[in-house]
C-alpha cells in the first residue's frame, strides 16, 4: 500500500519531519492539530471551545486538501 504525506500551510505544522496527514489507500489518517489560527498564528482564543472549533477547521482543511 502506498502511503502519502499531506502537510499544508493552512495548519499549524509541529515538526517538519512529521506530516499533518497520511494518506493510505482510501482512508486520510489525521494527527492531533492545535487550535491556532495560520491568519494570526495565535491561539483562536482563550476559550477552550475557541480552540477546539479552530483545531476542528484545521482538521477540515487538511481532510479538504487530501
């Protein structure tokens, strides 16, 4: 099965050698984002729901972009 790496600049990325996602076969294997907002590169607020809504639109973005 042929494995492919999917990092984008829309989310926040942790380390280089680690891709936002991975594509294997049919099926997208996101890892963790954090709720930063790539516009400002800051928290999307204090608020634990703030982030938590930003760390699900980065997981939409890099599902959107595999």
């Amino acid at each position: 099965m042929i494995k492919q790496g999917i990092s984008i600049p829309e989310a926040p990325e942790y380390d280089p050698r680690y891709s936002q996602a991975v594509r294997a076969g049919n099926t997208v294997y996101v890892g963790g984002t954090m709720g930063v907002d790539m516009k400002t590169g800051q928290f999307a607020g204090p608020t634990i729901r703030q982030q938590a809504h930003q760390s699900l639109l980065n997981c939409q973005s890099i599902l959107q972009a595999a």
